[in-house]
C-alpha cells in the first residue's frame, strides 16, 4: 500500500514513515505543509494520504481543507487525518459527502502500532475509521428529539462500534456475543433507521452518518 504523509514535524513525519516502511508500507512522498501534500498526492495518487488538520501557514485546518480537495479531485485516494485534539466538527464536517475511504484518529493513537496500521488499511480498502475516543464523546452528546432515541442501549453500542470502521466479526469479539447476535443488531439498526434494502451497499456507511448527524 502506498501513502503520503503530511505533517510540520519533522520528527513525526520521519518516525511515521519507518513505522510504517517496517509494515510494509511504501512511503512515496512527504509534505511538510498542504499545499506541498496536494502536489505529492496528485503526483504520486498514492493509496492512502495522511494529513494533520492544522498545517501552516495558519496552523488552523489546512489539512482538512487538503483533505477535502483530494477527495473531492481523486475520490480513489483514502484519506487519514490526524489531529491533536477531539474536534467533532471537524470529523463530521470530513465525513459529510461521503464516509468511504476516510479516517479520522487522534495522533495518540500512532502509539497503537497494530490498531493504527489497521486503521490505515481499512481506509485504504474504502472503509472508514473513527478515532474511539470521538465516537465516545459523540455518544455523549444527547438531544431531546434524537432519532437514535428508538434503539436500544446494545443497538447504540453496536453502532458505536459500526462508526469506528468495525466489521461484523470485529465487532462480536469486542462484546463477546456471537457473530450472528451482532448481524441481528445491524439488521435492526438499518430498520429502525429506516435505511432500505435497496441501499444495502452503502448502508453501514449511512448508518453511521445518520448517526453522527443526529447526536
């Protein structure tokens, strides 16, 4: 899988890149600012682009606009942002057009070595990953008229774990049901979120957006 890595630190873009060479990775570019990421990227079209949301010159959402253009130029290219701190406007704002082949993780969770490599694969087969920790806060966050309000506690559970790129084994392992327990909670979870049928390939990726739209 090829990637480009951008980031202001030298010492992060470094350690990323033997991290992820010695995962059998191949690093085909870094950029040290967004407008330099854009380039690469179109140069390159690697597999998978990773960015931090705050890049110069602002040091605001560089990265996330850089984001947003590659997906909006080269939708093939899967994108991974990293980010400091929880900004949920920021993951839903990311995710908005479309949550196929994009992630969103603290930089915390680089530390995972496994988790993180994981993540990066997935995003790079057209899944997509929320960092846990934003999916927690999201959960957190309760309205009066919530659609989400008609599932049950296990269903919001089982769609926490959906919003973090989780297959449906994943998923069994994490709560220790079988995997049949879990494909009757998504079943429930497309209906009672009124997710039909006829959208059956993009469901996940709905539910999950529906999700995060409504908390």
């Amino acid at each position: 899988m090829r990637v480009v890595i951008a980031d202001d630190s030298v010492l992060l873009r470094a350690g990323l890149a033997r991290l992820l060479e010695d995962a059998e990775f191949e690093v085909v570019g870094q950029a040290s600012d967004a407008e330099d990421l854009l380039r690469k990227v179109r140069a390159h079209k690697p597999d998978v682009a990773i960015t931090d949301i705050r890049m110069p010159p602002t040091q605001t959402d560089e990265g996330l606009r850089a984001a947003q253009q590659i997906r909006s130029e080269m939708p093939e290219v899967g994108v991974m942002v990293l980010s400091q701190f929880i900004d949920e406007g920021y993951a839903l704002e990311l995710l908005q057009r479309s949550a196929e082949g994009v992630g969103y993780l603290l930089k915390d969770r680089v530390a995972d070595v496994d988790a993180f490599v994981d993540a990066l694969r997935r995003v790079g087969a057209r899944g997509s990953v929320l960092d846990p920790e934003v999916v927690a806060q999201l959960l957190g966050r309760r309205r009066g008229d919530d659609p989400l309000d008609r599932l049950t506690p296990r269903e919001r559970e089982v769609l926490g774990q959906m919003a973090q790129g989780r297959s449906n084994s994943a998923i069994a392992r994490e709560l220790v049901v079988t995997e049949r327990a879990i494909e009757k909670h998504v079943t429930s979870i497309f209906a009672k979120l009124g997710l039909s049928a006829a959208e059956d390939g993009h469901r996940r990726v709905l539910a999950v957006l529906q999700y995060l739209d409504n908390v």
